[in-house]
C-alpha cells in the first residue's frame, strides 16, 4: 500500500483542460429518492430580524438516460421549503401552514393522519419530481437545477 505524497500530487503534471461550466440536470420529471436532509436557519438579507427556518431536501435522479447525457454516476437536485413555525418555535401544523412540507410528505406517503412523522424519516422515500431551472442572481450564464414540485410515484 503506498502512501500519499501531497507534495508529489501538487508536483503532477496533468494534460488537457477542466470544464467551466457545470451542466445541470434537465427540465423535466423524474423518479428520485430521498438522500438527504438538513434543516438551515436563515435571515432576510435587507432585514435581520426576519429569519426562520428552511428545509432542504436532496433528491438522487434514477433516471439513466439523465445520468448518461450528464456523464455521472449521480445526479442530485436540491429542493427547499421554506418552514412555517408557531410563536414558540415548533412547526406550525395549523390550516393553510406548510402546504409545500404536507404535499411532500403526502408524496412519500407520511402524510397520514394519527400518523406520527419526523423528517428522518424522508431519507430513502422515492417520489415523482418536477425539474426546473433557476438562472444565478449574479451571472446568468450559472444555471441552478431545482425541484419545484413532486408528486407521488406511479
């Protein structure tokens, strides 16, 4: 076994060029599973004072046409939902509120009433997803690849 040189790899020489440009996931609906998810504070860019919490959910695409055209093994998507809490901090599950969290849980099948859920429980869920694309704020020619709806799998 041999060890790793970090001076020796900063040393390679290495032929060719290196993309520029990353390539995103295609406008369209896909079967994905669930990879991950995290829970993110934030706060309003003009006003700190505004904040709260967003849930974003990383979706694998199981698409193999998807993955050949990209050339990768895996092809992720983000998804985020912004949450709606109550005054004292916890999720709001009053009528109206969190119509984004209830339409996936009611994707993945977690939706159901008498039915205890937590969000550890979407990690492996597969669902239907809605692909769209978003152009950076900053330099349109960077495209983002997102989720914009999912339903459940047929």
């Amino acid at each position: 076994m041999s060890v790793f040189d970090p001076n020796a790899f900063l040393d390679m020489p290495v032929e060719g060029t290196n993309d520029t440009v990353v390539v995103p996931c295609p406008v369209g609906e896909y079967l994905a599973v669930v990879e991950k998810v995290d829970v993110r504070a934030w706060t309003k860019r003009d006003d700190p004072s505004v904040g709260g919490l967003a849930l974003d959910i990383i979706w694998t695409i199981e698409d193999q046409s998807v993955k050949e055209y990209l050339a990768r093994e895996k092809v992720s998507v983000k998804q985020g939902i912004m949450l709606d809490l109550t005054d004292g901090g916890t999720l709001d599950m009053g009528k109206g509120r969190n119509i984004s969290l209830g339409r996936l849980r009611e994707a993945v099948g977690l939706n159901n009433p008498g039915q205890a859920f937590s969000f550890n429980q979407l990690p492996g869920q597969m669902a239907k997803v809605k692909v769209d694309h978003r152009p950076d704020k900053n330099d349109p020619t960077i495209i983002f690849a997102e989720i914009k709806a999912v339903t459940k799998a047929s």
